[in-house]
C-alpha cells in the first residue's frame, strides 16, 4: 500500500479510502422499509482492506450507509455501524473522516457550521463512532448564514480540544476555499488539509480548483471516483436489483446514452492494460497527480468485497500518458448531468 500525506500535514493515509455513504447492503429492510447495512459484510470489507493496508475510512453524520438521500429517522447509520464494527480493530491504526454541515433535525440550529451546531454534532458523530476523537473533520458544504470566522475558530478549538485531528472542506466554491485559508493565516487557525470533491474521469468540474489545492499543498479526496458505479461498467447491460441506480433518487444519470456509447471503447483499452474497467478509471485520476501536482486520493464506494478486490488493484497500474490522453479524448464529446 502507498502512504501519502494528507495535504500539508504529518498524516499519513492509504492512497485509497472507503466511503461511508454507501455500504454493504443485507437484503432486509425495517419498518420505514430502508435497507440495512450487513455488520458482517462490512466487518470482512474492513478486515480485507486493513489486510491491504487501507487505513483511512470516511463518512458524514448525515448518512446511513444504504439509504440516499437520507431522512432524519436513518441519518448516523453509517457513523454508528462503522463505529461498532471499528470496535474489533486497533482504533490508532485507523484515519477516519467524517463531516458536518447537513441537516440533523429540524429545529432552527439543526443544520450549519455554526459554533452551536458544530459543537454539537461533533459530540453525536463521536458517541455514534464510540471513539474520542476523529482524524478529519470535514465541512460537508457551504453554510451561507455562518461567519468564515466562526466557524474557523470553532474549527481549531475542536483541534485545540483534541476531538478532532485535522481540518477539511468539502463541495466549496474555489473564492470560498480561498477566503477561508486567508482567514486561518491571518488568524493563526488551523487551514484545511484537503478538499473533498466530486471527481471522475467524466465529472471534471473539480480540475478549475486545483491550482488553488497545489498552492495550499491541500489533498483532493476523489468523490465518486468511479460515477458511482458507471465507470465500472455496472450500467452497460442495464440496472440490476441491488445496485445504486435501483434506489437512486434520479437513475436517470446510470443509463446516460453518451456514456453508454463510450464505456466499450474503455473496456477495450483496459483490456489492452490487462486491467478492469474500475482499475482503469481509478489509475486514470491517480496518473492526474503528475498533470496538477496535487495528491489524489479516491474516496471509493464499497459494496461488496469483490468490488474491493478490483479497485484496489488499480494501485498497482502504471498507466501510460498515451493511455491517459485517449481516455481524455473518449470523453471530451459527452455532456453528462450532475448526480441529483
Ligand atoms: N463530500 C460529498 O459531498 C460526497 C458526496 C458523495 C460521496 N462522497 C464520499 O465518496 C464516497 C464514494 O462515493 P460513491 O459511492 O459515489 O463512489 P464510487 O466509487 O464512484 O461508486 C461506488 C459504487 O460503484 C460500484 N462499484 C465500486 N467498485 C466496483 C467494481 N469493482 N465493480 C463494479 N461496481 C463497482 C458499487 O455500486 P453498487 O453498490 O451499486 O454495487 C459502489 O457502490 C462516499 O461513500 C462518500 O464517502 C462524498
């Protein structure tokens, strides 16, 4: 396994993270009728990937671990279930992330990066992890009624406090990043160490910030790396039951005709490398390190153990720039919809 630091600070990570969104599914529902995470599932997914050598997990308060979008009954599914099964392992090996910002009930404060929300959530994700503190502390999106200020400052007494270890952001505009590492500066607060954006081969919105993270030696967690799941070619003979695009909120982005026409001609390149479709697109955005100076780091969704096998393979590709501008070429003509 590659260790590489998180941004600009001493952590080292795998340079390769489980999502906490979507986790292994056990097939039964509860009485709102929403699917269950399988604890053991999820406890073989963990147990193999330390076997690997991943060592960095990341989720958010808000998700439940097979339900999207979450509702207020289900959200911390995910934090509680990767707490109970994090119980069997060493917690010090582990880096794990999770986020604050989305909305937790529906009273006036209960969403935000206030001061009052934040110091309250970080308590709730820490009593549903059933650990004492966390790696990273991510804001999960922008809170346009909160000062920069306040919220920084509430940032670095959580650091200061010892519940959390290293700050991040995540789905902020480039200005807003900017504003808010300018702030920490001339405040002496702790600045981000990575952003966490939506990137893949097909959604490259994220490439127009990166000047900003290399300037601030801050590291890219790759969101949805592989479209959630339509690089793996999941999509290519239609939706099955089980998978993302049977209980999506918008499916309509899973069986996209532009992608579809071009996901053949990947396969045949992966063949060419001896590779899967998923190793493909994950080597793609790590062989992306050498065109922005930035480290990237896939934040992958796993589902299954199998999914885990392949994906973690494609830390072993060296892809060739030749093979890297082919791939860019395939999809320079397709228009794809943000995810919903
Ligand atoms: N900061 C944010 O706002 C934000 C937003 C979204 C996600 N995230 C983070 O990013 C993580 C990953 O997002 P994501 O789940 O959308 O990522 P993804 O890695 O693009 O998609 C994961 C899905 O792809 C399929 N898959 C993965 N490997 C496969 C393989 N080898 N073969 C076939 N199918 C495969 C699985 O689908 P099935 O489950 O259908 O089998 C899996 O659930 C999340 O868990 C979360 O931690 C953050």
């Amino acid at each position: 396994m590659k260790y590489v630091n998180l941004g600009n600070s001493g952590l080292l990570v795998s340079q390769f993270c489980i999502g906490g969104w979507q986790l292994p599914g056990s097939g039964s529902v509860d009485e709102s009728g929403v699917e269950s995470v399988d604890v053991e599932d999820l406890k073989r997914v963990l147990k193999k990937a330390v076997d690997y050598g991943v060592n960095f997990i990341d989720t958010a308060n808000r998700y439940h671990g097979r339900m999207s979008p979450t509702d207020l009954v289900h959200a911390g599914g995910s934090e509680r279930v990767i707490g109970q099964v994090l119980k069997g392992f060493e917690r010090e090996y582990f880096v794990i992330a999770t986020k604050v910002s989305a909305r937790m009930s529906p009273w006036p404060n209960g969403e935000g990066l206030s001061r009052k929300h934040m110091m309250w959530q970080i308590r709730e994700s820490l009593k549903r992890l059933e650990m004492d503190y966390v790696d990273l502390y991510q804001l999960h999106s922008p809170d346009p009624l909160t000062p920069k200020l306040e919220t920084l400052k509430t940032l670095d007494n959580l650091v200061k406090n010892g519940w959390v270890r290293y700050v991040g952001e995540s789905n902020y505009p480039t200005e807003e990043i900017q504003e808010f590492m300018q702030l920490a500066e001339d405040h002496d607060l702790e600045g981000f160490v990575s952003m966490q954006e939506l990137y893949n081969l097909l959604e490259r919105g994220v490439e127009a910030k990166l000047p900003l993270a290399k300037g601030y030696k801050m590291a890219l967690l790759a969101y949805s790396p592989l479209a959630q799941g339509i690089l793996a070619g999941k999509y290519m003979a239609g939706v099955q039951k089980g998978d993302r695009a049977s209980y999506a909120e918008d499916p309509r982005r899973f069986s996209d005709a532009g992608v579809l026409k071009v996901l053949p001609e990947l396969e045949i390149l992966a063949k060419e490398e001896s590779i899967t479709l998923s190793q493909l697109s994950l080597a793609w955005m790590l062989k992306k390190q050498e065109t922005f100076g930035v480290t990237i780091i896939p934040v992958v969704g796993i589902t299954r153990l199998s999914h885990l096998e392949d994906d973690v393979g494609a830390l072993e590709v060296n892809l060739d720039s030749t093979v890297e501008e082919r791939m860019d070429e395939l999809v320079s003509n397709v228009t794809f919809a943000p995810p919903a």
